[in-house]
C-alpha cells in the first residue's frame, strides 16, 4: 500500500491518542465510552506508524506530498 498520510497529519493522530491515553489511565475517561476511545487510540497510533489510512482509500484522499 501506498502512504496516504503526510507528516502533519500523523502528528496529529499521535497527538491526540497520546491525550486520549492520559486522559484514560488518569481515570477521566472510564467505562465503555473510555475504552472505545483508547481502541480509537490505538488505531491512529497504528495509521500513523503505517503512514496509511484505510478510511482515505476509498474517498482517494491524500495527505502526502509524494505521488
């Protein structure tokens, strides 16, 4: 697969799974809605590892620079 993510938009991705996981292991986000958030976490964390998102695909989204 092709990257479709540029740099700034995996920043953010690991951005803001890095709040959802304090916020969760600070007890601020609990029960079920604080366990699909960290899920959602840990998705952006692999998306941004991988340089892909599956959810651009379909839509040919590109964040990239590169082509």
């Amino acid at each position: 697969m092709k990257k479709n993510m540029g740099s700034a938009d995996r920043i953010i991705r690991l951005i803001v799974a890095a709040i959802i996981v304090a916020l969760y292991f600070t007890d601020v986000l609990t029960g079920v809605l604080g366990i699909i958030l960290l899920i959602v976490a840990g998705i952006f964390v692999l998306t941004s590892l991988f340089g892909v998102c599956p959810i651009y695909l379909p839509f040919k989204i590109r964040t990239s620079k590169n082509k």
